[in-house]
C-alpha cells in the first residue's frame, strides 16, 4: 500500500511540473473580440511586459513594430471596415505600429499574417491610418489591445506603458 501511495504521490508531482511548464505560456497571448455583422472580429496578439523598459519611447521615428510578441499579430474580420476613408476588405491581416514621430503614430495593416513579424514590408500594407495618441494615468505592465463597441463600428485601442492609441472604425462602407 505504501509503494502505491509513493507512486501516486510522484505520478500528482510530475503532472504538476508539465502544468507550471506549459500553463505559463498561456498567458503570453490576447484576444480582443468585437460582434461585427457576419461574425467576430478577432485581434489575436503576443503580450509582452514593460519589466521597467518604455519600448515604444525607443522605437525611433519610421520604424515599425509588430504590436506584440511571439507569434505574428493579426486582426480578422468577416466584414468589411472603413478607417477614415481607408477601406478595409474582409480577411486577416498582420498589425504593425508605424511611429511617425513622438507624437504621431500609424495603425498599418500589411497582407502578411505569418512568421514571427520581425521584417515588415512596406509593399505589402494594405492600409495605414493615424492614431490618436492619449496619455494613461497609471502606467499599464502588459501589452494590451481592446476592440470597443461604437455606433456603426468600433474602436481599435492600443495601451502600454503610459501611451494609449486608438483609431476608429465603421462596419462597410
């Protein structure tokens, strides 16, 4: 009985330590959904962490960054969007922050979904739009993206460090 209890007792120990291995990762990833005619518009995203860095005051004017980390971020959506008079056709697409200048940054939305997002190619944007840049009242540690419901559309919402950006959308068009 003894021997049976020791090897149930090691089996609950390694099944914990695969859990604490694997359940961490987990973590990593966001989703922001949004109800749009025909389906959802999902935002699937890496979440990385300030851990005291202000990465977007680093990135210099004209660069690109892939909004988030890991695996590519991409937005899909079953319905046709408008940025603006930016018309966005129906489908995925990769996310990239272009930072024009301390104060002016570009949602661009590429044709390319794959890879991990490190190289972006110009050519294949399919739309840029502005941002609107505001200031948050206490920094936020995780990388966050937020999908809010507006009249006829939405609004896409960016929040890290001490900046937030959005831009608005309407459905069609």
């Amino acid at each position: 009985m003894t021997k049976n209890r020791i090897g149930a007792c090691v089996a609950c120990l390694l099944a914990l330590s695969v859990m604490v291995v694997f359940l961490p990762g987990q973590d990593d990833r966001g989703k922001a959904e949004l109800n749009a005619p025909g389906g959802k518009i999902v935002v699937d995203y890496g979440r990385p962490q300030l851990k005291g860095r202000d990465p977007l005051t680093w990135q210099k004017d004209g660069a690109y960054w892939r909004m988030g980390m890991n695996a590519m971020t991409t937005l899909s959506t079953p319905a046709d969007l408008t940025f603006g008079k930016s018309k966005l056709a129906k489908g995925t697409y990769g996310i990239w922050l272009l930072k024009v200048s301390a104060d002016k940054y570009e949602l661009a939305l590429n044709s390319d979904t794959s890879g991990m997002g490190m190289n972006h190619d110009h050519a294949k944007d399919v739309i840029s739009v502005p941002m609107n840049k505001a200031p948050v009242s206490s920094p936020v540690e995780t990388f966050t993206i937020d999908l809010k419901q507006g009249s006829g559309g939405g609004t896409f919402v960016m929040t890290w460090g001490t900046i937030q950006l959005s831009t608005d959308f309407q459905f069609g068009k």
